[in-house]
C-alpha cells in the first residue's frame, strides 16, 4: 500500500508550502480540498509541482455539502461534477466526499431518494469520464452504505473508507467493513479516534485510538485493496509532528504485515 497525506493538514499558508512538508516525509502522493474547477495554469503548476517531488495526487476532496437538500442540490451536484472533470486534469481521478447521513430507506423514503438521485447524476458523470466518486465511511454503518451503492448500480461509484470516522460515528468495526465494501473501496483515510459517548468523539494520533490497525490493515488488504492511507490529521496542536510520527507508524504496520 502507499502512504499519503492530506496537504491541509499541515495548515501552512500556501499550496507550495503544504507540498514541501509533505515531500519532507518521503510519501508517495497528497490529497488536498477544492470546491470548484481550477484555471488551467493553476492545474498546470500543480502537476509541474507534484512530479518534481516525485509524487501523485491521490485523490481530491470535494467536501462541498451533503445531499440531502434538494433544492440545494441542482447547483452541487453539477459543481461536483466540475471537481470530478478537474481530477483527470489532475491525474488522480477520484474524488472523495461526505454525502450526509444516508437514512433507512424503509424509516425515510423521501430522504433516501433525495440522496439517490443527487449521487447517481453525479455517479455516472463519473463513470462516463472514467472517474470515481469516493463517498467517505462514517455517519452510518457499513452495510446500510454498502445497500446504498449497490443500489446506485455504477461504474462510477466508490468509498473513501476512513476507520476513524466509522469508531468514532456510527461504532462501527472498521475490519468489518473492508469486508463489506471489498471492491468499493478506492481510497481512505490514515486516522484514529475515540467515540466519547452522547454523539462525542475524540481524534487522537494513529495508534492511540479505537482503530484496532493489527487488524485493520490486513482486513484493508484481503479486500484487494493496495491504493492510499492518506493521513489525515484534522485537530491539535502539531500537526507536522502527527503526521511524520503517523508515516513512521504506517511504515511499520505495512511492513509488519508485509503490504
């Protein structure tokens, strides 16, 4: 497996300078948010920027809103769609974002088919383009997504499998679930956290969490994934430090475990 970041997790102020901190740690590509197309020049120094240090763009994060707003939704599903075209300019192809909580469909028809209906545009916009859209793991558990995009029924539909979010949000067992999405699974997250109770949660460095990684990672493996652990290294005090001290560990563990 390869080991990213997400460039704004180092917070420093500029795009180039994100870039130097990560190349510092020796990984192999970024993922960085956008919420739009970017002009062509901007793309073009980008990709001059990411091959001089000998890395990829993993994935984009196109966190622009959820779903779950039909009225809201004409506007971000086609802007969605423009961060997908942009991803091909970037050479990543994958997109991943938050959809908002995906109801039972029994408990909540309406709510569901708000959601379908946005993410299946945006869906087979992806799949025409041979792009994928990354819906990211956490606010529901495993299975009720899985039905979901089984239910999406395309080509252009997959999971950003973030471990972190689903012990922290929904309790749900993150090995468990590389079982479940299997082919799915096209991207994820590198974090750790801790459901705190009463709809709380605390993200902590990898390793200290509920994120048990001696069985994770081997579960992420015998799903056929072999793509990203993108750090992500959202809250403290020294996120350079987190980050080089969670390269370190994920080294370790794929070493460890030999993937």
């Amino acid at each position: 497996m390869k080991i990213g970041a997400m460039l704004n997790s180092f917070r420093r102020p500029t795009f180039a300078e994100n870039l130097e901190a990560a190349a510092s740690l020796g990984i192999d590509g970024v993922q960085f948010y956008v919420s739009d197309d970017l002009p062509d020049e901007t793309v073009k120094d980008y990709l001059s920027r990411i091959h001089d240090k000998g890395m990829v763009f993993s994935a984009l994060c196109g966190d622009i809103g959820g779903y779950t707003d039909a009225d809201a939704n004409k506007e971000k599903v086609e802007r969605f769609k423009r961060i997908l075209n942009l991803s091909k300019k970037l050479e990543c192809g994958i997109v991943t974002t938050h959809i908002g909580k995906v109801p039972e469909p029994d408990q909540n028809p309406e709510l569901y088919q708000i959601l379908y209906d946005a993410c299946k545009s945006i869906a087979d916009h992806a799949a025409s383009i041979g792009a994928t859209f990354a819906i990211e793991t956490g606010p529901e558990k495993a299975p009720l997504l899985k039905r979901f995009l089984d239910d999406l029924d395309s080509k252009g539909i997959g999971v950003n499998l973030d471990p972190a979010n689903l012990v922290m949000c929904s309790c749900d067992d993150p090995a468990a679930a590389c079982a479940t999405f299997g082919k799915y699974i096209v991207h994820t997250h590198a974090k750790d956290g801790i459901n705190l109770g009463e709809g709380k949660w605390l993200e902590v460095p990898l390793g200290q969490g509920g994120v048990h990684f001696d069985t994770y990672l081997p579960a992420l493996h015998k799903s056929g994934f072999d793509g990203f652990l993108t750090i992500e290294r959202e809250v403290g005090e020294t996120p350079e430090k987190d980050i080089g001290m969670a390269v370190d560990f994920l080294r370790a563990m794929t070493q460890r475990y030999g993937i």
